[in-house]
C-alpha cells in the first residue's frame, strides 16, 4: 500500500438542482478526490482555505487517512464557486467563481510529502501542476486532470505538464477539445501521444472508457433512481480509482480495471445527495456491496 | 433453436454523413433485423414492396435463412427515406420519408408463419403490429420497437400493444417520453407497469441498458475508430439480440445477457460502413472475434 498525494481546490460550494439548494457547504476537486481515495489509502492534501475556514468545516476530513499538514491556512475568503443544474442534469450552468485566496496560491510541499509515490493532480493551472510536480520525488505514477479553460487559455503549459504523467483522466468533451477529433477513439490516441500513457475518458452518466495496450476497457454508471447532485462525482471517480491503485501497489491490467469499477462505485454514492453528504456517510460495508453490484451489473459469460 | 418472424419496413435509403453519401439503397427497420438475425436462426420477414424493388436487390436476403413468403410486391414505389447526420453523428435529421406503397400495407402472415414463437415487431404504426399478433398463433416471446410519432400521435394504440408484448427495444429518448420521467430508472419502471417485462433501452454509442429482476445490465457500445454510418444499428442490435435468444431457445439471465452482447456486436459492425455493406460482407469469423472483444472490453475481476 502506498500514499497518495493529491493538490487541487478545497472550495464553498453553493450548489442549484432540479430537486433542491445546497449553499456554501464544503467542497472542491482535492476535498473529494481526498475523502474518496482515503477509502483505500493515505492521503496527503495540498490546497489552500482562507480564514473563513472554520475548524468545524475541516472536520470533513477528520477520522480519515487524510493528511493535512499540506493544508495552507491564509488570510482572506477561501475559494467559492456556484453552479446550476438543468432538468435533466445533462448541463450545468457556473453562476460564479471566485478563486479569493487560490488566485495567490503557489503549492509548497511538506518535506513529509515530497517522498509520496501516487501523485493526482486536480484540475488547475497547468503550471501549478508542474510546480506540484517539481517537488515530488521521483512519482511513480502521476495522474492529472484538467479542463476547457486550460486547454483553451494555456495550451503550452498543459502539453507541459502531460508529457510528465502518466495518466489524464478528463470528460468526453475535453478530449474532443484536447485532440481536436470527434471520434474518441482517435481522440485517444492522439493525447496518448502527447504524453499520458492511460487516458481515462469520463461520460457522466455513461460511465467511463479506458485505454489500453490493445483497445479499451469500458464500465457504466450504477443506473440510479435518485441522482440528487452530480458536483464532485468526477473527482470522487479519480479518488477511488487512484486510492485502488495505490493500495494495489502494482500496475496489471486486473488491478487498473478493478480501480476503474472502485472510482465507479464511489462516484456513484457521490451523486446521491448534496455535496459530500453521501460519501461522509458512506460506510466500507456500502461500498463493498455496491463494487459486488457493479460485477452484477456487467457481468456476462462468454459467447 | 426457433424462429423469429418480423415485421416492418423494407425500404430505399438515401443518407447522407460528413464523411460521404449512398443513394436509394436497400434499408429499412425489418431488412436490418432480418440480416443481422438471420447470423443465429431462421428469419420469416412480413413487409410489403413496390414494383421498383428488383430482383437484384432483393439479393440481399439471398443465401441467409431468411424466409421472404411474407414479402408482398405490390404495384407503386417502395417506401423512401432520406436522413442526413451531424458532423458527430449524434444528431440526424429526416429529410423526408415517402411511406408509398407502405401507407396501404395491410400485414397479411402466409398460414406457414402463424406458429412462429419468437416475434419481431419494429418500427411501424402500433396498429399494423397488433394486427401481426392477432395472426400469429400463441407466440412465445414479442418484443416491439416503436418512436416518438407514435408515442405521440397513436398513444391508445401503442398501449394497447404494449399490454401484449414482452420486451420493448426503445432508444433512451424515447423511453422518457413514453414514461413522462428524465429519470431512466424510473422510466424504466414506470414502463414495465405498461406491458412488457423486459426493457431494453438503446444509447447509441454508449452501449445498451436492459432491466432485470433486480436492478440492470448495462453493456458499452464498441469504441469504434471509423463510424461511416449509424442507419439501421438500432434495428440490427434488436436483430442480433432477438436471434441469439430465439437460437438458444430459453430465456435465462446467462442467455439474455449474452443476446444483449450478440446484438451489441453485430450493430458495432453495421455502423462501419454505409447502409447494409458491413452486414452484407460479415463472416461468422468476424463476429465470433468481435464477441470476443466485447469479453475483454468489459470484464474484470470481482473486487
């Protein structure tokens, strides 16, 4: 079993869907990427929260295998973002961001973190990634995502930090923008070529398509009868499929393909209710029964 | 192994993708079906042609073990329909449909049909297909496909069907207008309580949901990395699922799930090239390899 370390945004969520309102409840990539992947192993958080961070609003954290020394504390507002869902959760409107104290933030590394073998990089700029990056000591698989704001606005810096990992996981929508191509396939292996070895392309409710060696390995979303708020759900994926990982220590393809159904089965309580409600909740018992319902799910026998 | 008999069109296709035209080549719902079913057991197709259907294409069916008794050649032109596709083909507009000589269609089964067990019944007028089941003697499994124009226009019709049948093979927007819910879950199951025990929702490149007893299997559409043209994949998944569950003759979860596969596998092929070419050329080899993908495209070891 391995650590992981993992810097991104801890983040007030104010958050609209079909079904109700959640306001300035906690959130952000690196907060549900952490909770989810503590599931499996140890984490080490690098982020920054403002003062208006309360000790109540870190116990989120609290009685996980989440390390917080990489937590920066500073004076100001910590970052806020508001989104709106439509109907069918198929859109999602941004009402505001306010990145406050992440406008400044450089991410500096405990000297207790720098020897961490997994390292996930949550969407944000480039070239804060890179300087995460910098710090670590030799990674031995590094993952990182991004998004349509950086691929558009920071081409250079992104190829930068893609020719340094191993894995991307992002949407079907930013591979497209990524690769220029339609198909997913060519898609694929057009950004295999920029640098990421494993591509992880996410489709929200359609589950996940991965590369391989010789094709891909495909798993769909649990089909849900109660989607309450789809916000995270992503990051909680790359949570539970890097903590796999890191807990699995080895690289085959039974244990890559196990981490895609781990990342899958998380995400799928994450969407259950508003926020973090449902993974604060989540008990191992929960998850495990629904990793065994995701083999029921797919399962077929050979023709 | 049993034999299926369908019902619907038989028809000139004209279609147009970003990548290319074919013009007035043989289509239509019950020409895929019956191809693609014809790769597991005996086919008795019921449609109806003008006298500009040739004997050269009616070569199509030639050499399968498709049963044309059924097919009636009546003076006036065949039914026409022209569509054209986004440059991503996930939208496709009709550019007209010439119900010709389909407008007066009366199905009439040749007495050799009536004891067919397994049933077909695609995308036509909900009342034509009741009018197939009157004829049929006691069959043993009916699934029906149908489309948001009847869903609309005929909805006492369509429910009236819908009460007989045991499977319905929809796309997922149609399966939510029928059931009134966004929600496919729901849709699911609010559709269950109007008929048919097995639901089969259809999403195109992401692959098939199917309901169970409890809960779901999903399978993922093939990754595929040329995508001439997506006509007919609907009709010819329903083909090979309805073919593969007639061949194997009992109905239980290991036979089920792997007619999903069957179909899944014979539309990945349809969709390679334009109108019935990939069909027309597929070897049982081919499909046999291509099970074989679907395998190791979705597997994984139990966690």
């Amino acid at each position: 079993m391995h650590p992981i370390l993992t810097v991104g945004s801890v983040a007030f969520d104010s958050i609209k869907t079909p079904f109700g309102e959640a306001s300035r409840v906690v959130g952000g990539a690196a907060t549900y990427f952490s909770i989810a992947a503590s599931f499996f192993t140890d984490v080490r958080l690098v982020a920054v929260v403002g003062d208006d961070f309360t000790e109540e609003q870190t116990q989120v954290f609290s009685g996980r295998r989440i390390d917080l020394t990489g937590l920066q504390r500073v004076p100001g507002e910590t970052f806020r973002w508001k989104g709106e869902y439509s109907f069918d959760f198929n859109t999602r409107d941004t009402i505001y961001t306010h990145l406050n104290v992440f406008d400044q933030f450089r991410p500096v590394l405990p000297e207790s973190y720098r020897p961490t073998p997994f390292v996930f990089l949550a969407n944000i700029h480039p070239t804060l990634q890179s300087e995460v990056l910098d710090q670590v000591h030799e990674p031995r698989f590094v993952a990182a995502d991004t998004m349509n704001f950086w691929i558009e606005g920071t081409p250079d810096e992104l190829r930068k930090v893609l020719g340094r990992v191993d894995a991307l996981v992002i949407n079907d929508e930013e591979a497209r923008e990524l690769s220029g191509e339609a198909n997913l396939v060519k898609a694929a292996r057009a950004i295999q070529r920029m640098g990421p070895e494993l591509l992880i392309i996410k489709r929200g409710e359609y589950g996940v398509l991965m590369t391989r060696d010789r094709g891909f390995f495909a798993a769909p979303a649990m089909p849900l009868e109660e989607v309450s708020d789809p916000t995270g759900a992503g990051d909680t994926f790359a949570g539970g499929f890097m903590g796999y990982l890191a807990s699995a220590g080895e690289m085959t393809d039974t244990v890559v393909t196990r981490a895609i159904i781990a990342g899958s089965a998380l995400a799928s309580f994450a969407v259950e209710d508003f926020g973090l409600e449902r993974l604060l909740r989540l008990t191992p018992d929960e998850l495990q029964d629904r990793l065994a319902e995701f083999k029921r799910l797919t399962h077929f026998e050979a023709l």
